[in-house]
C-alpha cells in the first residue's frame, strides 16, 4: 500500500498513511507500520539490540550471531555474557569495582552513572516527569513508562524462540531464557532455592526473614508477595486496578497492578 507522499518548505518529506493518517518522515517505518497495522504481521524484537522482524526464520538467525558474539565479552568475575565490551566494562566498573562516583547531595546516595543519579532525583522531589495517562503510575524513566503502558495494551513484544512464552519486558525474557538452559545462579544460603534473577532470589528470601513490604491501603493485612497483596486487595476489598504499595530503595513507586 503506497504512502501519501508530503513535502514541507524545507524539503523534508514525509509518509502518510491513507487508513488511519499514520504520518514520519522515514519510508522504512512507514513500512513497519503498514505491516503490523494493516497487514496483521506480528513484529519480533531482538532481546539484545531491539532489532525488529517480521519473518520468524530471520529473527532466529540473527540471535544465534548474538549467542555467538555474547561468547567475547564474558565477565570474569561472575560470567554474566554481555553483547560489547563497553557494557562488560560498565558492569565490571559498577557491581564488582564498586565504582560509584556521582553522590546525590541530598541523601549522600552514590551511583556509578549521571543517568542513574538523575533518575533518584526525582525521589527527592515527587516530581516524577513521566505519566501514564490511564492510571496513577509515575517514573522519571521514559522507557520505564513505555514498558508499563503495555499492562494496558497487553502488548508482548517479547518472545522465546524455544516456547510459546511472550512477555511485555525484555528482562523478564531473558530470566525466562534461562529456564531452558537450566542456569540458576542465584541461590539462596539457608536453603536449597534457586532462580535465575536476583530479584526472584530477594522475594524468596522474605520466607526466611518474615519480611513483609507490601501493605494493605484499605486494612491492616500485609505481605512478602506482591500477587498475594494484588488477590487480596481483590478478594477483600474488590479492587482490581493498579495500586501504589510502598517506596522501593530507590525513592520510585512500586507500582503493582493484575492487568
């Protein structure tokens, strides 16, 4: 389907779609649009450089060359695979070097990057820049509200190669990635628990240390589990949206919600 073609009076021209009046100034994202608007394609991303496809054969090929590229940049000191050297170096710098030179003068909280910092500013101020327009979730991170939008629109972008798995979150991809190579590296040390992300590991260990973050609005109840607060809130109090239960470390809302 041809774009209605627009030239501005600098020259710039730009591609209209004639159906829902789709407009950029690029022949290639035109495309894009037209196949997964129009022509009912289903776009893959790549869950390390945000390539898309829309031929499953493609896709495949190119996250082999991944596999095969991941295999130079391995930190040796805790053989976590990384796609360049520059981001091996930044998480060598960070978790292990513990290089962390950018101090909030408000809190004396120190982060490895500007970026970072910025980010836990907003702490300090409430004055979170970035807003979903259909609930009350707030972030100072754009890409943060791009992946919590997707709750709404039930996009999943994100799929496994190997399953029909398919998520809305290229993290929670590659954690799932790791059920089929059977690398759990994140063990718990009172028992014999082990998972593949460090988060998972942290929610476990609540069992151990009775901690119990997520708390009840509307009552008294309180939980180590954020889904036995979300079927709580739902079962009690009928409430089923997204809901604000504590401040996370970092200053940002957690936000949960059982859309």
């Amino acid at each position: 389907m041809d774009p209605l073609m627009m030239t501005d009076i600098n020259g710039q021209t730009s591609y209209m779609c004639v159906l829902d009046n789709f407009c950029t100034i690029t022949r290639e994202k035109y495309d894009d649009h037209v196949k997964t608007a129009h022509m009912g394609e289903k776009e893959m991303y790549c869950t390390q450089c945000d390539k898309r496809f829309f031929d499953r054969s493609e896709y495949k090929m190119h996250m082999v060359k991944h596999a095969q590229d991941e295999s130079q940049w391995k930190c040796p000191e805790c053989e976590t695979k990384f796609t360049t050297e520059r981001s091996r170096t930044r998480h060598i710098k960070a978790v292990h070097w513990g290089q962390k030179n950018h101090v909030c003068f408000q809190c004396a909280k120190a982060f490895y990057s500007k970026g970072e910092l910025k980010n836990h500013s907003y702490s300090h101020t409430g004055n979170y820049p970035f807003a979903c327009k259909v609930c009350d979730f707030k972030t100072s991170n754009a890409t943060h509200l791009k992946k919590h939008k997707r709750k709404h629109t039930g996009e999943k972008p994100w799929e496994c190669e190997h399953c029909d798995f398919a998520t809305s979150a290229r993290s929670n991809l590659n954690r799932h990635m790791m059920t089929h190579t059977g690398d759990k590296r994140f063990k718990c040390d009172q028992c014999t628990y082990k998972t593949v992300s460090a988060s998972g590991l942290k929610s476990h260990q609540r069992i151990h240390t009775g901690e119990k973050p997520y708390d009840c609005s509307d009552c008294e109840y309180k939980s180590a589990f954020s889904s036995n607060l979300l079927a709580h809130r739902k079962t009690k109090h009928g409430v089923t949206g997204p809901i604000i239960t504590s401040t996370s470390k970092s200053g940002l809302p957690n936000t949960l919600s059982n859309l």
